[in-house]
C-alpha cells in the first residue's frame, strides 16, 4: 500500500533520473505534522532555494548580494519570506523548475496561507516552474483557491484489500512475534482496514497548466 510519501519519493526519483544531465532543478519538501512549529514558510521555501541553487555552477550574484547584506544587519539575519520567495522565482525562471510538496494538509495553516501565496507568485513569474503537492481533501479547495485554479488533481483511495495486505506483510517482518497472540493480529487485520475506509486519503497533483495561445 503505498502512502502519499511514498508517490512523492517516487516523483521526486523519477523527476531526478529524467533531470539528469539537463538543465532541470528539482526541489522537494516533506511536512510532517509533529515538525509543525519547525517548518516555518520561511524555512520551507528556504530549503527549496538552497536546493535550487545547489546545481548551479555559480550562485547568481543578487541572490549572493542579498545573503551578504543580511549578515550586515545588527546580529545577522536571514532573508524574509518575501525575498526568499523572489530569489526563488529569479532562480526558476532561468531554467525548467519542479517543486514538490508532501504532506501539505500537515503543514501548519498559517505557514500553509504565505507558502501558497508564495508559491502562486513564483508560477505567476516563472512559466518553467512546475508543482507536484500531495495533500488530503480538506485543503484541496485552499489550494485551488491560492493558485488561482491552475490545478489538475488526481484522488488516489486505497482499496481494503490492499491494506490488509500490507499489514500482514507488516506482521510478518516484526522482530517480535511472540509479543502478539492471534486474537491480537485478527483485531488489527479487522479494525484498522476498518477505520481506514472510513478516513480520507487523496493524493493531489499540483501542476501549473502550460499557457495555451489563442
């Protein structure tokens, strides 16, 4: 049974190996929820731009300016949201940039406004820039929202019978069997399945449409 990190592991995986050798950037970020008051909007698009910049033979000189003039300011600081957003948007728009996002319901909410704001503005600017996100329903209507309905999405529900499937092959890999009776492993092959059902689980695909000309 594959979870919505495992589909963006394996975008992010593909995206690389076709990015290989030409000029392509691909950037990821994994939100977990018990990391919520660590992964800021500021870090997060932070992480994307040392990522972006990470392939380059040279780091563009208003982005290095930037950096040095706020090491300047009284006590050192890093750049804002705002101007980390447009260096990121500077660096996307020299070459294809793909930027993928799991997890994004797990990002805090407030954190999750400025990013997609952010972001809406990167795609405004920078016509090469292509989003992969993964999300759960309830954001999905934000997203569509914030990025103006340049989206395509795609639901992914997993089926009973492949979670099942799943947990017995997770049971079979414990390292300590004799700590589970039968009775205890057919109440977690009956109940979770169960509960699963009932929970939303959706992978939404993210992607700028290409402008068409008219």
């Amino acid at each position: 049974m594959l979870t919505s990190c495992d589909v963006s592991s394996l975008v992010v995986d593909r995206l690389c190996d076709e990015a290989r050798g030409e000029n392509v950037a691909v950037t990821c970020f994994y939100f977990d929820f018990p990391a919520q008051k660590e992964q800021s909007s500021t870090r997060m698009l932070g992480a994307m731009l040392k990522q972006a910049l990470g392939g380059l033979e040279e780091i563009p000189g208003g982005i290095s300016q930037a950096y040095e003039d706020h090491k300047k300011v009284v006590g050192g600081r890093g750049p804002h949201l705002s101007d980390i957003a447009k260096m990121l948007q500077a660096t996307s728009s020299e070459r294809l940039t793909f930027i993928c996002i799991d997890a994004m319901d797990e990002c805090a909410p407030e954190h999750r406004i400025k990013i997609l704001e952010s972001l809406d503005q990167i795609l405004q600017k920078s016509p090469g820039t292509r989003i992969f996100m993964t999300g759960r329903p309830h954001v999905q209507a934000e997203i569509q929202k914030r990025l103006s309905g340049r989206v395509a999405s795609i639901a992914v529900t997993p089926k009973k019978g492949d979670v099942i499937g799943y947990l017995r092959t997770r049971l079979k890999e414990d390292t300590n069997p004799d700590a589970m009776d039968s009775s205890l492993e057919a109440d977690i092959l009956k109940k979770i399945p169960e509960d699963i059902s009932e929970m939303y689980v959706e992978v939404t695909t993210l992607l700028e449409l290409p402008q068409v000309a008219h």
